[in-house]
C-alpha cells in the first residue's frame, strides 16, 4: 500500500510541475538556402478619366401650329451622334408636345403657358422628324427636322 501511495505522490508531484513550468513555442525553422518569395507591392492604376457627357440643352416653342427656335418657325436642328440633349418645351399658344420616335424623345403635352422637357441621347445617327403629336397639329405642319450627325 505504501508503494502505491508514493507512486500516486510522485505522479501528483511532477503532473504539478509540469501544470506550472513555463511552456516554450517552438518556432518553425527557416531552411538555410532557400529565398523567401519576392512578393510584390500591388500598383494602382489610375482609372482612365473619362469626359462628363455634356447637356446640350435646346429651348424650343410652340405656338399655334409651329415650332419656334432662335426666332426660326420648324427649323432645322443639328446635333452630334451620342451627345445627351434636352428639349425643354413650352407652349406660348395652345396645347402641343414634342416628339422624335426614333429617338424615344416626348415631352408632355402642355397648354399655353406650360412647360416640360425631355432628356435623351442621340444614340444614332440620321434625319428624323420631331413633330407635335396632339390632334392633327402635325398635318397642319408642325413639324421640322431633326439631324444627329
């Protein structure tokens, strides 16, 4: 009995000290001749800058079976393919819009007085019509030309 309570007491003991020694990481060791791996600083490229697109902005008129621009009746308007125009319309007489089909341009439709506008791009190039939509106000020859070059 006594050697099984000096065996427990020595197997206490060193448990004991083993539970209170200092513990010591062993650090991974750098094989002599081989180079550490070049690794390379990531660079950033300035992002191309690319140019605002600029609003062309286009005042047009309507007036009793007409469009006015620059004092001109149905003028002719010229613009560049992928510009980003806006018509803004207003109506000094009677009830009128603004429209280019294949453009996808409509404004509103307004009374005298009235004003609306339209954004678009002149994503292609061409000869089209813009015209006013309400009642027979384009037969009666509101109506011009509208030219994306």
């Amino acid at each position: 009995m006594k050697q099984i309570f000096v065996i427990l007491t020595v197997i206490i003991l060193s448990l004991f000290i083993i539970g209170c020694s200092e513990t010591v990481e062993e650090l991974p060791v750098k094989p002599e001749g081989v180079p550490e791996p070049a690794v390379e600083e990531p660079t950033e490229e300035p992002l191309a800058e690319t140019a605002p697109i600029e609003l062309k902005v286009i005042k047009v008129t309507g007036e009793n079976y007409k469009f006015v621009l620059d004092g001109k009746e149905n003028p002719e308007i010229k613009v560049k393919v992928g510009e980003k125009i806006k018509i803004e319309f207003t109506s000094t007489e009677g009830f009128h819009d603004f429209v280019i089909d294949e453009l996808e341009a409509k404004t509103d439709k307004v009374n005298s007085g009235g004003s609306t506008s339209v954004e678009f791009v002149a994503n292609q190039a061409g000869t089209f019509s813009y015209y006013c939509s309400v009642g027979k106000h384009r037969d009666f020859g509101m109506e011009g030309t509208f030219i994306v070059e």
